[in-house]
C-alpha cells in the first residue's frame, strides 16, 4: 500500500476496473439490434466480443515494454484513454466491418490495461485486498452494462447510443486514474524487456490452462445468454436482466470468496467447489430455462468468486517481481487468447445448427473440463 492517500489508491484501482468490461460483457444484450440493424451473421457479431478478449491475451506480454518507458500507473492511464477513444468512435461506425475494425483499438487499449492491473494491484495495495477491490469492480462494470444495455438503447435511439454511454464512463474514468494515483510512490517501472514466459513450467501450463477454460465460458455466456433467451421468447430487457443478475452476484463473491478462503479451507478446496458449482449453473442454463434465475445467478457466484482466487494463485506461487510478472504475463496471454474465440466460435455453432442450445451446452461443457483442470492446480 502506498504511504500517500490509500483511499485514493484503493479508489484508482476500483475505477480503472470499472472500464474493463462493458465493452465486452455490455455489448452482449445489444447482439440482436446489432445483427437486424447491419444484417450480420452471429459468427461476425461474435467478432465484437472475441476481438476485446484476443487483445488482453496478445498484448499482455508487450504492455511490459510500455509500462519500462512510462510506469505501470501511467500504462494503464494510457490504457483507458485507448479504450474510450476507440470506444467513442465505434459508436458512430456505419456497417458491420468498421464496427469490427474499430474494436481491435478497443481490444488495444483493454489489452494493456488489462496487462498493467495486476502490477497496479502489487504496487498500490497489499495483494488481497488490491484484487479484491480490482476484481470487485471488473464484476461491477460487467454487471451494471449488461443490465443496462437494453434500457441505454431505448434512451439513446438505438444499440449505437448504449455503446456511446459506455464508453463516455470509460472517457470519466480515464481522465480521473491520473489524478485518483498521484501523489504516491514513484511510478514502478519494470525492466523494459518482454517478460521470459516460464514455457517449461507445468504450473505455468496450468494457470494458463484453467483462466482460459475459465473465461471462454464466462465469455460465451455472456456473448450469447441474452440472445438464446431472446431466441425462446424472452424480451431484451428481460434477457439482459438475467444477465445483469449473473454479473451482480459475481461482484459479491469476487469481495467475499477471496476473504473466506483466507481463513477457512484455502484457495484451492474453495476453486474445486466452486468450479462444480459454476458447471451446475451453466447446466440449469441450457437445461432448465424455466429456473434461469435461480441458475444464472448461481453461475455468477462460482465465476466471480473463482476469477478473483485464480487471479491471487500467481502472487502465491512467486515472491520474485519478475517471476510474478512472467507468470502473470503467460496465464493473461494464454488464457485470453484463448476465451477469445469462444464468443465467435459459439457464433458459428448458432449459424451452423440453427439453435442456441448447442450454443449452452458447449459453454457447460467448458466448464466439465475446468472441474479436473482446477483440480490439478497446485495449492498455494
């Protein structure tokens, strides 16, 4: 923790976390409108929700080099501004490619943000409550967007203006970070070379393996939970809620598992248990649509209270700053890259079978395999 204004530090972390996922998640429940309004395929929508992701795995190795010349703080700084810039545009683009090109900027700047957050997190606050307070407000901006998206659209005059109001927050948070993080410590300046990626690490292959599997359901279902229950019937609004309801008790459990591993069981009894509960709530998703209340929520807590525990696992693992950043670096580059091609992948399976219930139980399926993936995590 910084000795200056640990408040203000704490606040700095929960604001630049903020801006990370509507972009994502909030664009999910704007799916239909987008597909009717530029006569896109669901497999070319999908691109809008794997071009983000793909960007926090491929520019989490080179955020390094810019976080040598300019700071972490500063890093992630110039990371949210990307975000907004790019965001701001894409609200005006006129057909389905512009909107896809304009995203790789957005997956630029959520790439190096995203990169910077965890070292933001060991520079301004101690370990635990840093990714408490970063994962908390991730879940936060994941489940606010999506609960919004649908009510921003009618307000706004379309899918465009949601996008818009996205982003203007991004553009708010983006202006306040530099002012939330001065007057602290100097600003932590790793060395300027890319971080050497432990290759050779089972452990290293494990992390990696287990965020992935992780995130390609959490990244599916939130892609296309709105529009397969919009395809049974459900109205946007309703679709959305579902998946604002997912979200919100994702930012509980991200505050709350964190703490309770601590002191009773230990991260690794609390990532097993949790990994067969978030299978359940997909599960009940795809199975049982009549209960999707009691199941999504259900699914929000295993994935908001197992995101924040396998963000921890590299600072457990490593006491070295440079290991830490190089196991930090490969579980993101790796794990996002490849929960990335879940929302395009899952896109084409609803192109191609014609229905979105293959769609769910491939997220399901997903999340079978995190069960023994997790189990064989080592413990810390």
């Amino acid at each position: 923790m910084t000795k200056a204004a640990p408040l203000g530090a704490l606040a700095a972390l929960g604001l630049g976390a903020l801006a990370l996922r509507p972009q994502i998640v909030g664009i999910g429940p704007l799916f239909p409108a987008i597909e009717a309004d530029l006569h896109a395929s669901h497999a070319l929508v999908g691109l809008l929700g794997t071009i983000p992701v793909l960007g926090m795995g491929l520019f989490a190795p080179l955020a390094a080099v810019l976080a040598a010349h300019v700071g972490t703080r500063r890093g992630m700084g110039i990371g949210l501004a990307l975000i907004a810039a790019f965001g701001l545009t894409r609200g005006v683009a006129p057909e389905i490619w512009s909107l896809v090109a304009l995203t790789c900027g957005v997956g630029l700047g959520m790439g190096i943000a995203n990169a910077m957050a965890p070292l933001v997190v060991r520079d301004l606050a101690r370990p635990a409550t840093g990714t408490a307070i970063y994962a908390g407000g991730i879940q936060v901006g994941s489940a606010v967007s999506a609960a919004v998206a649908v009510p921003l659209a009618a307000w706004f005059g379309g899918w465009r203006g949601a996008l818009t109001a996205f982003s203007v927050v991004a553009l708010v948070v983006a202006l306040v970070w530099p002012l939330a993080t001065r007057g602290g410590e100097p600003h932590v300046r790793p060395p300027s070379l890319l971080p050497r990626l432990p290759l050779r690490s089972r452990t290293a292959w494990l992390l990696a393996a287990a965020f992935g599997v992780l995130g390609s359901a959490y990244y599916g279902l939130n892609a296309w939970v709105p529009d397969a229950y919009g395809e049974a019937g459900w109205s946007e609004r309703s679709a959305g809620l579902l998946l604002g309801a997912m979200n919100t008790t994702a930012i509980v459990a991200s505050f709350v598992v964190p703490w309770a591993a601590s002191r009773v069981g230990g991260r690794h009894a609390w990532l097993r248990g949790l990994s067969i509960i978030f299978f359940i709530g997909a599960a009940g998703l795809a199975g049982v649509p009549d209960a999707a209340f009691f199941f999504g929520p259900l699914a929000g807590i295993a994935q908001g209270g197992m995101f924040a525990l396998v963000m921890l696992l590299p600072l457990g693992l490593e006491r070295d700053r440079a290991r830490v950043g190089a196991l930090v670096a490969m579980m993101l580059g790796v794990g996002y890259t490849v929960a990335a091609f879940a929302p395009f992948v899952l896109g084409g399976v609803r192109d191609l079978t014609g229905s979105f219930d293959a769609v769910l139980w491939v997220c399901a399926a997903f999340l079978a395999v995190e069960v023994f993936v997790v189990r064989a995590l080592p413990r810390t």
